[in-house]
C-alpha cells in the first residue's frame, strides 16, 4: 500500500451516527425546555396580566400557528386563511346564540365548516404555485367577505353575532368563569402545538419538506404533490377553524372584521416576529403584536405604523424572528 492509499480518509460511520444522535438530544433538550417555559408561562401569567388579554393572544397564537405551518413546511403562503377562521366563529356562534346547541358541538361545528371550505378551496389553490396561490386564496377569502356582507340575516351586518352564551362544557364546566375558560384556552393552546409538532416530525412533514425544496424531484420519488399540498391546506385551515371558534367563545362576539383581509395579514406578521418555521414562533409573534396593539391604542393610527416598522425590521434585520435569535443564542452557550 503506498502513501498515497495510507493517508486516504477513511469515514467513521460510528461517529456520524453518534453527531446525529447528539444533536437530536439537544433538539428534543431544547423543545422540553420550550414547552416548560410556556407552561409555566401559561400558569403565571393570568396573575399578572387580564386573562382575557391573555385568552385573544392564545386564539391568535393558534391562527398564526396554521399559517407558520403551511408557509414553513409547504412553502405556500395564504392571504386568505381569515376565511377559515371567520367562517369557524360565525358557525360556533351561529349555533351557539341562535339554535341554542351545546358549546362542544358548536365549537366542533366551526372547527368542521371551516375544513369544508379547506377543502374545496385548497382544491383551487393548489393548482398554482408562488404569488399565484397567494393571489388565488386572497380572491377566494374576499368572496366569503363579501357573503357575509350581503346576509345580514345571518352574519347580523356590522353588529355582528352578539352575545354568544357560553353554556356549561359538558354540561359540568362553568366557562362563565374567566380562569375555567382561560385554562380550556391554555389547553387548547398546548395541544395544538402538539399537533403540530407531531406533522412536523411525521413522514407526512418530511415529504412536504422534500416537496416545498423540490417539487419535481419529490414527483419522481412517486410523491404527490398536488395531495400533499392539500392535505397540508386542509391541515391548517382546520387550525384556523379552531382559532376562529375559540375566539368566538371568548369574546362573545363575532363581526365582519373576523373575515377582513387584516385578518388575514395578521398572522403572517405574527409569524414573521416570531419565526417562519418555528414552533414556538407563532406564540412570541402573538405576545407581541397583541401586546402592541392593546398599550398603544391610545395612540390611534400610529399602531398600524408601527406594526410597519416591525415588519421591515424583522425582513431586513432578523429574518429568522424571535426564535431564530434565541436558537443562535443557545447554540453559542453549548
């Protein structure tokens, strides 16, 4: 053997699989401590701050969430999930005010309305690609606006649906009460990021990752991409669903404003301030922008400048958001 064959690398496949396994401990080390942060969170605050306060960020945290999951596994950015969301509320409190149904199977009816209509408009939209679905979910959510607009009968025009009771869960839990209902909420929360955790990790996430990299090299593997990017849209409309149907339950009321395109750009300010792709993101992103839009209210229109401020901010200076700062920094202390 000559020297040349001596000094010839020779791969240590021991030691890459022992990198891989040390840094998906660190991985999982990292979401145990996100997770136990927020559930400490989640107890101490309602001492703090107003729990209703808290319960609006919670249902906006899990309607970013739907857009963070879609934009950041599929690649498929959507002006039009407050169509979801609204239609969930308006169901929820439809039948809760007006057919007098329990509040379980009214929230279980805006959560299943607002996947029918994921499901046939993602039927749509997925047909295009880049700026094109984003256009295509933009037109589809305005004509559900302007639904609403055209049947007062139903949506009760610009007084919206007001009051929705809130009867007993179950038929044993008083959500009349504010901590009942905020702890219901932090449930929900928590699940929901479970959920979405468990796609993320699921072969369902891998593929969609693969197809959102590489659509036609993800097409000769034998994958769909046109499915998966619809079962994705379907996903997160019914996370959108469940946003809409908390935040009719909480506020009491829903109006037209729960299915205005702000809404729909809400959530994917949210998701730039706390991190495209990030769990957790979602979150952080609600904190803030609520937080701001609840203490500088006095100050009338210039909130809405700020939020432009915060958004050029987050595109030119931390693209990664709040969690892709916190992520470095935790990185550079291992």
């Amino acid at each position: 053997m000559n020297q040349a064959q001596k000094s010839e690398p020779i791969l240590d496949l021991p030691a890459t699989a022992a990198t891989e396994s040390a840094a998906k401990q660190r991985e999982r080390l990292l979401q145990t401590l996100q997770f136990s942060l927020l559930a400490l969170a989640l107890v101490v605050m309602p001492f703090l701050v107003y729990p209703v306060f808290l319960m609006k960020v919670i249902c906006f945290a899990v309607f970013t969430s739907s857009v963070n999951l879609l934009l950041g596994q599929g690649g498929l950015l959507s002006f039009g999930h407050a169509a979801f969301f609204g239609l969930a509320a308006y169901t929820t409190g439809y039948l809760a005010s007006h057919l007098g149904v329990s509040v379980e199977l009214a929230f279980l009816g805006g959560v299943a309305a607002s996947i029918v209509l994921g499901a046939v408009f993602g039927a749509v939209a997925v047909r295009r690609l880049g700026i094109y679905f984003a256009m295509i979910t933009l037109a589809l959510a305005q004509i559900v606006y302007f639904l609403a607009v055209q049947n007062p009968a139903i949506t009760r025009g610009e007084d919206g649906l007001q009051p929705i009771p809130l009867r007993a869960l179950f038929g044993i839990i008083d959500l009349n009460d504010t901590m009942t209902l905020y702890t219901l909420c932090a449930v929900i929360l928590i699940v929901t990021l479970m959920f979405v955790h468990r796609v993320t990790t699921s072969p369902f996430g891998k593929v969609l990752r693969a197809i959102r990299d590489n659509e036609e090299r993800a097409r000769t593997l034998g994958y769909s991409p046109r499915r998966y990017k619809l079962l994705a849209f379907v996903i997160t409309s019914g996370i959108a669903g469940v946003a809409g149907s908390l935040k009719a339950l909480v506020m009491q009321v829903v109006t037209l404003g729960d299915l205005h395109l702000t809404t729909s750009a809400e959530p994917i300010l949210m998701m730039l301030v706390g991190g495209i792709g990030s769990l957790f993101g979602p979150v952080l992103g609600a904190a803030v922008i609520i937080s701001a839009e609840h203490f500088l209210a006095p100050f009338g229109a210039w909130v809405t400048v700020l939020k432009g401020v915060i958004f050029i901010a987050c595109v030119l200076l931390f693209k990664q958001g709040i969690t892709g700062l916190a992520h470095k920094w935790f990185a550079r202390t291992k």
